[in-house]
C-alpha cells in the first residue's frame, strides 16, 4: 500500500477485491472440472468458508494475498489441459504469471512455478507413446523456465531497490526475507 501512498481502509479494499478474484478462480476451476452440481455446490462452500471464516483471524497464511497466484495459474492450467495447448508461449504467459506471483510472494511463487513444471512434464508422461528424449528435454525447458521466472522477480526486486536508493538484496534476502538484518 505504501507504493499507491494508500491507507488502512485502502488495504481492505484491496483485500476485498483480490479475495473476490481467488474465489472466482477457485469457482471456474470447479467448474471446469466436476460435472455434477450437487458437488460443485459442495466445493463452492468449502472454498469459500475457510478464507471468509480466517479473515477476522491473524493467520495469514490463508488469507487472499497468498491464494490468489495459485488460483490464477490453477485456472490457467485447466484452461491448458482442457484446450491442450502445448508451446513456448503458453508457458511464457505461465512462467510470467510465475515471476508475478514470485514477486507477490516469493515461496508461493516458486511453489507455483514448481507446480506448473511438474504438470507439463505429468502431461507428457500422461501420453500414451511416451518418448523418454522429449520428456527429457521438456523437464530441462521447464526447469529452466523456473530458473528464469525466479531470477526475474529477483532482478526486479533488486532494480526496484536501486531506483529507490537502497541496497540490493542478497539472494538469502530475497528468499528468506525474515533472515534479513533489516527485518
């Protein structure tokens, strides 16, 4: 907030919009993927209670700020998986959405950009004539493609630091921020 010169009741504005978003996610996924509605109902509430009871709480862990990435690259894959979209720039787009969420928030942003890897790999071993070369070169494109989308949001980290008269982060820092002498 302090970016936008923003307040307390800006903050809980911002909260209340990126809690909307998670739950939309979270709501087309179901969708997309189970077909009965009974039980799409049934995932609908159990999305929705868990970050609507925690916000009055001080556990931060669940709160909209640390799903929303999630969500949106959960959203993101069905739409892959559905369409079978396959390229370098489908995964760009992904690994863009990656280095995002890195910037939000650095271990949710690797956790995602991990999960994204791991399920374009799945998809190629999901095939039924599966060529272990192609896996092979995929799995190094993809561990690359999580390489670059954490050195990004870590180059971007550090180029904002700079244009803000501060020292750059170390990569300890940038990963494990409550490590820092400045915290």
């Amino acid at each position: 907030m302090e970016l936008f010169n923003g307040d307390f009741r800006g903050f809980i504005l911002v909260m209340a919009v990126i809690c909307a978003i998670t739950i939309l996610c979270a709501f087309f996924v179901i969708y997309q993927l189970v077909k009965n509605k009974f039980l799409c109902t049934i995932g609908a509430i159990a999305i929705v209670c868990p970050m609507l009871g925690m916000r009055g709480g001080l556990y931060w862990q669940l709160w909209p700020h640390r799903l929303i990435f999630p969500m949106i690259i959960l959203l993101y894959t069905v739409y892959i998986l559905r369409t079978q979209k396959q390229g370098w720039i489908w995964d760009g787009i992904a690994y863009g959405l990656c280095t995002l969420a890195t910037l939000w928030n650095t271990e949710t942003g690797m956790i995602v950009a991990v999960s994204y890897g791991a399920m374009r790999v799945s998809m190629m071993l999901s095939k039924k004539n599966v060529v272990y070369k192609k896996v092979m070169s995929v799995s190094i494109l993809q561990a690359a493609g999580i390489t670059v989308s954490l050195f990004g949001a870590y180059g971007i980290v550090n180029v904002y630091n700079l244009l803000k008269n501060s020292k750059p982060n170390t990569m300890t820092e940038f990963l494990i921020p409550l490590l820092s002498d400045s915290y």
